[in-house]
C-alpha cells in the first residue's frame, strides 16, 4: 500500500508501478471513483474501505512518517517504506522509533515523488512482518471508556 496520509495526494510515478506485474498496489486516496487498473487500485478519498483493513491487508506500506501511520503499521507489524519529513520537529523522534521497534526502509522525500523510490521494493519486502503480542490501544482505550459510563 502506498499513502501518504489522510489527505488526496498526486503521485507522478503511478504509471511506472504497472512494470512491477508481480505486485499489487493499492493506493487510497488516488482519484474520484475506484479505478483498477492491472496491478494497482486506486482508490477516492472516501471509499468506503476501512484504512486499518487495508494496512493489515498489505505485505508494506509506502509513505510519510507520521504518527498515526506509524501506529497502523507497528500493530500490523508490517515493513514500513518510510519518508522522513525534515521539516517536522517530531521527525526525528519518529525515525528513532521506526529504526528500532521496526522493520523499514528509509525513502527520500524527492526520491518518492520521482519514483527513484521503486528500486528499493525487492528490499522491503524481503524484511518480514513483525508479530505483536501486546495489548491493542483501541480496546484499552474502549474499556477505559466503558469503565467510566458503568
């Protein structure tokens, strides 16, 4: 899977994924309507699809460093193709937690958009999915809640 957050965004190298026939991506946020197209699905904004279905749906995901994204994926324990945005304070702090908890592959910013990027995907896909066994944070937050209506 390929995103870069919650908002629709352009991806100039789409029409170079078709040459990997091998994998299939999934884009959200890609256009106005579900579009298949070979290898890739590209999805709207709203489409209806569950985001945490998706990820835990997906072999890796490709995108920026954020929190949320990052919590997705190390519940999912999937590899991370992650972009560092140098302009963000908590940047830092994220790449620290992502190099060490777990399994990724960095990606420049402008390497991304070019999709230079692509040349890095026999690499993070070999890396394995990470099994986690502790709590989920939604269902202790869920019982939180529920422990304070009762």
């Amino acid at each position: 899977m390929i995103t870069m957050g919650g908002i629709p965004e352009q991806y100039p190298f789409i029409e170079q994924l078709s040459r990997y026939q091998d994998i299939h991506f999934i884009v959200p946020r890609a256009g106005e309507r579900i579009q298949i197209q070979g290898n890739l699905a590209l999805l709207p904004h709203h489409s209806g699809y569950f985001h945490p279905d998706l990820v835990n749906a997906s072999d890796a995901l490709i995108g920026k460093a954020g929190y949320s994204k990052i919590a997705e994926i190390y519940y999912a324990g999937l590899p991370f193709g992650y972009i560092a945005r140098a302009r963000f304070r908590e940047s830092k702090v994220l790449v620290s937690f992502i190099e060490t908890h777990m399994n990724g592959v960095p990606i420049e910013e402008n390497k991304f958009y070019d999709g230079t990027w692509l040349s890095c995907l026999p690499e993070l896909l070999a890396l394995p999915r990470i099994p986690r066994k502790g709590p989920h944070g939604a269902a202790q937050v869920a019982s939180f809640i529920y422990n304070l209506i009762v």
